[in-house]
C-alpha cells in the first residue's frame, strides 16, 4: 500500500506563509503608526494654550470643551509638540477655534472647535424697580453667569450700580448692564437751583432756573432769575451749581 503523505505538511507551510505576512502587515502598521501624529496630543496642545491664554481668577469658573477630531486623521508625527494659536477671529470666550500646527518634518496645520465658558457673578435686580428709581443695596443681588452670552455686558461690582437710577423697568433676575442704568439726575429741567461763584476771598450765590437735567458733576445750563442770563456750571453733591468763571 502507499503511504499517504501527511496532510498537514502542506498546511504547514501555508500557515507559516500566512502568519509572516500577517506579522509584516503589523510590523508595518505598527511602523506607520509611529509616524502618525497622535489626536490626543493635538488636543492637549490645544488644552494647554487655552490654560494659559485665558485668565481666570478666584471669583471667575473656566471651563474648557474641546471638539472632536475625525479618527480616520492621518498626518505626519511633528517632531515636537505642536503649537497652538488662536485662528484668526478667535475669541477667548464662548465658541472659537484653535489653530494647533507643525513644522517639521512636514508642515501641517489643523482647527480645533472649541467652547470656553467663564462662569463668573455678576449684578442682577433682586426685585422689581421702576424708572428713575435709585438702587439701592438691597435692590440687586449677585448672581452666577455664564459671561459668553451676557453679549451686552455686565456688572461685576454692586458698588458700580448702587447710587445710580433705573433707566427703565427691571424685573428680579434681570441682569444688569450700562444701557440699564445712569447717574442719578441731582437737578432737573426746570427746577430752582443755587448758583454760586467763586473768587478768591469772595462768594456770590443767586437764584437760578435749570435749563437741563444733571448728574453729579455734568456739566448744564442755567438761567440766572435776577438777569436772565444763561450761565454754565458743574452740579455739586448738594444739588447746587458751580458757575464756571
């Protein structure tokens, strides 16, 4: 009888064939994975530039969402740690972009989307307030915001805003910007004033009629009772008016 060869021996050497080809292709892909630069270390490049970039404060919460990168991304393993900027337009609040790039040993240059958001206290009214009124201290409370969205602005000292009047009506919550308040109005159109002037060793006070609305400080126009002239002066503390000589 004939003996029949062995059926594996040809198996064998199929297997041994395949399974060098199965470790060059890892030898190789482990190969060019080497010469691929990392997502996450574009990320951290990122990370790290905002850290620095944006300040922070105790009073201030920064917090830092970067986007994600399409894994089938495939460029050249920079030489050292990639930089990072802002791109152009950038912002250091709310939603912006980084622009992280390499130089060597070939040049690349990609954006990362990026949301920062500050959340800090800020100024809002504690209860309803009318137009023209004084705010007071317990008219306003701080609250905590996100600042990205505050796009008009906004109050971080109470002491900025109390003193001041109401432009126009507030509601509790409402957060408070320039365009809300002004410098309470000491004098009004049309109201009697004291004028008074003053020389060295000399003080002249008169009666006068206020031809304008004025804070402390601001400059109005009045009209002397006794001559009917108009004269200009600087709203004092008291209500009174500084004629300028």
């Amino acid at each position: 009888m004939t003996p029949v060869p062995p059926p594996c021996r040809k198996g064998r050497k199929t297997a041994l064939a395949l399974a060098a080809c199965a470790g060059l292709v890892l030898t190789v892909a482990a190969a060019h994975a080497d010469d691929t630069e990392p997502l996450e270390r574009i990320l951290e490049s990122a990370r790290s530039f905002l850290t620095e970039r944006v300040s922070s404060d105790a009073d201030t919460e920064t917090r830092i969402e970067l986007g994600q990168l399409d894994s089938r991304l495939k460029l050249r393993r920079c030489a050292h740690r990639p930089t990072a900027q802002l791109a152009p337009g950038g912002r250091t609040d709310g939603n912006t972009t980084v622009n992280v790039r390499c130089s060597e040993p070939v040049g690349w240059s990609i954006f990362v989307p990026v949301r920062i958001e500050r959340h800090t206290e800020v100024v809002v009214a504690a209860r309803p307030l009318g137009r023209a009124q004084v705010i007071r201290g317990h008219d306003i409370r701080l609250e905590r915001k996100e600042t990205s969205r505050l796009t008009s602005g906004y109050f971080s000292d109470p002491a900025a805003v109390i003193g001041q009047e109401a432009r126009r009506r507030l509601v509790p919550g409402q957060v408070l910007t320039s365009s809300h308040v002004a410098p309470r109005q000491l004098v009004k159109r049309g109201q009697e004033v004291t004028l008074y002037a003053v020389r060295p060793g000399l003080t002249v006070r008169m009666k006068g009629e206020a031809l304008e609305d004025g804070a402390e400080g601001q400059r109005i126009r009045v009209r002397n009772r006794s001559s009917k002239r108009i004269v200009e002066g600087f709203v004092e503390p008291s209500g009174a008016v500084r004629v300028v000589l």
